[in-house]
C-alpha cells in the first residue's frame, strides 16, 4: 500500500539508502578543513549552478578558479574571493600541481578537453570530478580511469541526479520491485537547442543530443534497471536542411534490452522539451516528471489500482552540493565513488553502440 507507512519509510530510506551513499546529503562530518576544488571552465554551468553552491558544502570550498577569459577569472575572482594567486589560465594550467590548497579539480569544459584536463589534473596529484559526457570515446575514458588510478586520486562523473531525493528513491522503489517486477523503463529527454552553442559542434561535443541531454535518459534506463543491457536498437532521425544539425544528430530513439527481459525505450532529442522516465512494472508504475531537472521534480506512483502524486522528503543538502560533497568525503575516507569513471566508461561504450545501431540500421549485441 503506498500510505502514511510509505512516507515514513522514505524519510529514513533516503538517510540510510546503500544505493547512493551520499545521495541524500546525510554525510558524516568531515574531519579538518574543507577540501578545496578548483573549478576549470567557467561557463554558466559552472558560474549559475555549481559556484553558488559551495556556501552550502560542509566539506567543500571554492579555492582556484582555470580559464582562458581574464575578465572571467577577474570578474569571478572577486566575487568568490579568489586571490590572483589561485587564478589559473590554460596555458599556466599545470602549475596546480604546486597549490596545496586544491585537493580537487573539478573539470566543466567542452566535452572534447574532458579527457586532457582531467589527465593533466590527476597527474598534478589531484582528484577530479568531470562533466558527463565523461569524455568523447570509450578510449578516452580509459586513459582517464588509468592517469587516475596511477596517481592514486579519485576520479568521478558529475551524474547529479544520483544525489537527488526523487531520483534516490525511484532507484530503491524500482530495485526492491514496490510496482512489481520492472517490465519496461521509458525515458525522454530533449529541449529546443539554440543555434551558434559549442554543443551543435561535433568537434567539440563528441556528437549531437546524445551526447548531451540523451545521456539523462541513457543514465537512468541503467540506474533504474540495477543491471547493464545486452542488446540495443537505435534509430536516428535528423533533419539536416537545419542548419543547427549541420555536423550532430537531432533527435535519436534508442531500445536497450536487460538480461531480466525488462527493455528501456528512450528519447534524447535538440528539437523537443521533455524531461521524464517511468518505470513499469507488474502491479503498476513510478513516474517522475520532471525527473532529472535542476529542481521541481515531481513522482507519482499507482500500486494496487490507486494512483497518488508522492511528497519525496527534501534532502538535507540539494543534488549540486550533495554531488560535491560525496567526492570531498571520498577522498578523505578512501571510498569509492558512486558514480565513479567507471559509471562514465559504461555509458561511452553504450554511446558508442547506440550511434553504431542507428548508423548500420541493425541491433548491435553488447558484451
């Protein structure tokens, strides 16, 4: 029944939830001082979403700033109290080695330097925290898992969503079969993208909304699902009179196959708005809608013929400081990330094979 016992049990599943660890915000205290990042890249992701976010942390702190705008590092700089010492440009972007006051970079550049600044930073004796896509091949990814692991520093993919409270609690609902036996994922996620962005340039984004806004729907089919697919089927459907998909895909639909028999159909698409998954199983659904935005996430649940929107009690932290936080504390306890370069590496090689299914217009079986 999904009842009052329901909501109780959630506030303390999202506290305890093995699943995501940190994902609720319930960390314990760091020892010592905070960790420092270092933040490579300051576009408005970095600048609107994350930067703000460090008064929040409670084992984070903003310390260095990297960027090839001096008025960015200026502008920046004084507002977040950055001294001129800790204001790198690319071309001096090594000498981080010799700052220990950064512990952690965190790498928000486009996706084709991905690779390259997150080496340069793990072989500096930093760990990194890098954007999703985590790179533009599953080959980069690997060679960013290795400098990572040769220097002894973490490595982990900005998947936020796993540090958000809906998200957290779908994954335990749809694990622990509160719906029944998960049958079908469907997962959809596009916006109407502006012309003249870096992300409409295949050399610097590795491809076009898969590579982008598809990757929230690739993520999810596999967080939701606890298991990797063994097959996929992928269609493409791009109009190229559009001079916005001159060299990147619009709209790609893609079917992954679990070995449970469970299929996840999804969307990522640059010419649509929808941001939403739904997980069906034998004796009903979980819906969130939105699902994985920056906030205003919304679940609905039907069990046993009765359908109800569900209050997901707030985490402590927000899914930004969250997904901050859980590295910082990686690093200084020794634990793995959750969503370490591995998460990452998985989703490349699933890239990889999506693009391949629709360009040869055949199911590709996976490893």
């Amino acid at each position: 029944m999904i009842g009052e016992d329901f909501n109780r049990r959630t506030a303390l599943n999202l506290m305890g939830l093995g699943l995501a660890g940190a994902a609720s915000g319930a960390l314990a205290q760091a020892p010592g001082r905070k960790l420092g990042y270092a933040i490579v890249g300051l576009g408005g992701y970095a600048t609107r979403q994350i930067m703000p976010q460090f008064k929040n942390c409670r084992s984070s702190r903003l310390v260095a700033l990297v960027s090839g705008t001096p008025e960015k590092l200026a502008r920046y700089g004084d507002e977040y109290g950055i001294p001129k010492t800790h204001r790198y440009s690319y071309a001096n972007y090594d000498r981080i080695r010799d700052n220990p006051d950064i512990d952690i970079v965190y790498v928000v550049l486009p996706n084709n330097m991905h690779a390259e600044y997150s080496i340069r930073a793990s072989q500096a004796g930093k760990h990194v925290m890098c954007e999703k896509p985590m790179a533009v091949s599953a080959a980069e990814c690997e060679a960013m898992i290795a400098a990572a692991k040769r220097a002894n520093r973490k490595l982990m993919i900005g998947y936020r969503s796993r540090f958000e409270p809906h998200n957290v609690l779908a994954i335990q609902l749809a694990r622990q079969a509160h719906v029944g036996r998960t049958r079908i994922v469907t997962a959809e996620h596009g916006f109407n993208a502006q012309p003249n962005q870096w992300r409409l340039d295949k050399a610097l984004a590795g491809g076009g909304s898969l590579m982008d806004i598809g990757i929230y729907s690739l993520n999810a089919a596999r967080y939701l699902m606890g298991e990797e697919p063994v097959s996929v089927t992928a269609v493409e459907s791009t109009d190229k009179s559009d001079p916005r998909f001159r060299t990147v895909e619009d709209q790609i639909n893609f079917m992954l196959r679990f070995p449970s028999g469970a299929i996840a159909d999804c969307v990522s698409s640059y010419s649509s708005n929808h941001n939403r998954y739904r997980v069906v199983g034998t004796d009903g659904w979980i819906d969130l809608e939105p699902a994985t935005s920056y906030e205003g996430q919304r679940m609905c649940i039907r069990k046993d013929g009765k359908e109800a929107v569900r209050d997901v009690p707030p985490g402590p932290v927000n899914q930004f400081v969250g997904q901050l936080d859980h590295l910082s504390e990686c690093a200084l306890t020794g634990r793995h990330p959750i969503v370490a370069g591995e998460e990452g590496l998985a989703d490349l090689r699933l890239i990889e094979a999506i693009y391949r299914s629709a360009r040869e217009g055949r199911q590709i079986k996976l490893a």
